[in-house]
C-alpha cells in the first residue's frame, strides 16, 4: 500500500487528538457525573505507560511475541486501576479542594519516581525499546495500523460512557454528584461507587498510556508534564462537561487545533516549535478555561438533558 500521499505530522496528530479525546471522556465520568476533580490525569497515563515499559522491556521474556506485548499492556493497565483504586480511597471522603491536592500530588509522586528510577525508568534519559507487536511494511503503514487500533479502543471508551448515562449506574452517579450526603441517606454505596468508578478510569488512562508510549517508541519524563491533563480538562470543559459528546467536540477544538492546524500547516519559524509553541499552547488553553468558566460555565453544548435522559433509562 502506497502512503506517500499521508503526511506524518497530520498522522501523529490526530493520535494525539484522539487519545486525549479517550482522557476525556473517563474524566467525564469523574467530573462530569460524579463531580470529582481529578488534576491526575497524567499520572495514572504515566504510570500505566511506565509500568508497560518496565515489564517489556526489561524481562527476559521466554515466550514469543504478541505475548510478552499483550500480557504487559495487561499489566499497565492493571496498575494505573490498582493506582486509582489506592488514590480513590484516599481522596474518597475529602471535599473538593483536598481531592484537587491529592490528585495532583500523585501525579507529581509519579513524576518524581520516573525521574529518580534510572534503573527502571531510564530517568531523564528516558526509557526506549517501545516497539509495535506486528511489522507489516513502512513505518507509515505501522503506525497507521496502530491508530486504527487506538480509534477502536476509544470507541469502545465512547461507547462505555454513553451506556452507563443511561443506565442505573449512571444515574447513581449523578446522585452522588448531585447530593452526596442525600444518597448516602437513602442507602446507596456512595464510597463504593466513588472508589470503583475511580478506579475503572485510571485503569483505561493507564492503557491508553501504554498505547500512547508505543507510537512515540520513547518514554521520557518531559512527555508526562501537566499539559496532558491540562488538554483533557480544558477539552471536556469547553465541549461540556456533563454531555458525552462535550469531550470529543472541546478536545477537538482545542487539541485538535493547535496540535494538527498550528503545528502542522500555519507557516511558523521553526524555532518556535522548541519553546514558543509549548508555552502559548498552555496560555491559550489555561485563557480559553477561564473565559469559558465565566462566560459558559456549562460549555458549548450545555448542561445534561435530564428529561431526555429519564425517558432513554426508563426505556431500557
């Protein structure tokens, strides 16, 4: 297959677009139903991308090939749950600014630990060696591949979302966000239900971590910085908060424009790719927050259609 015609930039891109788009839509449930502010986004990402690396490449693996691949994405994945399930527990009973500091000091924790780890980690160095499970062909047609396998898993993140807004779960969800102390009162598992759905979305930050770590084939701790979560929030944010399609429209919006449209294609020096980009990418971000905090506060597609999403539980 012939893909001379696909650029690179617009390729790696619309991965970033996309996978970001998968951060927000488990934040979604976390902010967006349940009213947790998780500031950790990356950390649970890093340490299932890290934790993927580390028993990949540093196991001598006795059986073939996709095995040792498949069994540590596995494994990432279960560590960025069990990291949630250990955080939600911490941060489960504390107001809003206190799961704030506890979320963002974890994902400071891991910061620290991939930094200081050189053994494991590689330190600032970085870890490598992160190669697809299959070779058929030109890097192009690799990559491609693999995004074909990320739009699949974030589709199926998609899909999870939008059935749990229309099922039981989620109007449990919505409870708690709604009135904690009120459905405690009325016998629900408030702590429970926090604790899992915490645990359940750091599980799938954490594979798309690890899937994110296989496109960029190298592992350094300038690639786990707040910008990760700083995109989700803003995406899901801008889009909407409490809409499932409010993550895929903000993301695409911002991350979207700056990482495919600004990078890609507006004609730039290119010294400013190094620093400039970067740093104005966050102020834009952090500005587009804030204005739509105070302009929008409910984001461009508004706030949930309860009377709609009433009618579509009772239905099924």
């Amino acid at each position: 297959m012939n893909l001379d015609w696909l650029d690179a930039f617009l390729l790696f891109g619309t991965f970033q677009v996309v996978m970001v788009i998968g951060l927000a839509l488990l934040l979604h449930l976390q902010l967006g139903l349940a009213r947790i502010a998780n500031f950790g986004v990356v950390g649970f990402w890093a340490i299932g991308a890290y934790a993927f690396g580390v028993l990949f490449t540093k196991v001598d693996w006795s059986i073939g090939e996709p095995w040792p691949f498949l069994i540590s994405m596995l494994f990432g994945t279960v560590v960025a749950g069990l990291a949630g399930l250990l955080v939600g527990w911490l941060i489960a009973d504390l107001e809003i600014e206190g799961v704030l500091v506890g979320t963002l000091g974890f994902a400071t924790v891991v910061a620290i630990l991939v930094t200081t780890e050189r053994g494991l980690t590689g330190g600032a160095l970085g870890m490598g060696g992160l190669s697809f499970p299959f070779d058929i062909g030109k890097t192009k047609a690799n990559e491609l591949l693999w995004f074909g396998i990320l739009f699949v898993v974030v589709g199926a993140i998609f899909y999870y979302v939008w059935r749990v807004h229309r099922s039981p779960y989620g109007r449990l969800l919505i409870a708690v966000g709604d009135n904690e102390p009120l459905a405690r009162s009325l016998g629900k598992p408030t702590f429970q239900t926090k604790l899992w759905l915490f645990a359940i979305g750091s599980a799938g930050m954490g594979l798309l971590g690890a899937i994110n770590g296989v496109m960029v084939h190298l592992l350094i701790p300038e690639g786990i910085g707040i910008n990760v979560t700083l995109a989700a929030i803003v995406g899901l944010v801008l889009g909407g908060t409490a809409r499932v399609w409010g993550a895929v429209l903000g993301v695409i919006l911002t991350v979207g424009f700056f990482d495919i449209v600004v990078q890609s294609y507006l004609p730039l020096p290119r010294s400013w790719y190094t620093q400039a980009i970067p740093v104005l990418r966050e102020m834009v971000f952090g500005a587009a927050l804030i204005i739509v905090l105070l302009v929008r506060p409910f984001g461009i597609l508004g706030d949930m259609r309860r009377d709609k999403l009433i009618r579509s539980t009772h239905r099924d």
